[in-house]
C-alpha cells in the first residue's frame, strides 16, 4: 500500500533521519555524492528531494 508523495513535518523527519541513520551505518547512497556534502542528514535531503529513498509511508484509513 503506498502513501501520498505529500508528507507531514512528522513523516519528513522519521524518514529522513532513518535515511541518515542508514547512511551513517555504512549504507551506500542512490544519488551521486556532490563534493559539499558530508553530512548523513543533508544526503537523506538531497535523495528524499531525488525521490529515490525506498522507504514507504503507510497510513490508516
């Protein structure tokens, strides 16, 4: 079941902290790397912004 590609602040912060938290652990990244990033947190931004992070958001009905 996917979700609204429209996330609330909430949604925005698990994911992109799960993201980071996945990046910081060794896991390798799905957009190529700019040279000015090295922070896990501006990485997660930049592939939630690409649309490329496999995580799903599910909500109730």
């Amino acid at each position: 079941m996917a979700s609204n590609p429209e996330y609330n602040k909430f949604e925005l912060a698990r994911i992109i902290g799960a993201r980071a938290l996945q990046l910081a652990y060794g896991a390798p990244p799905l957009v190529k790397v700019p040279q000015n990033i090295t922070n896990p947190i501006d990485l997660a931004k930049l592939e939630l912004e690409e649309g490329v992070i496999p995580i799903v958001v599910v909500r109730p009905k």
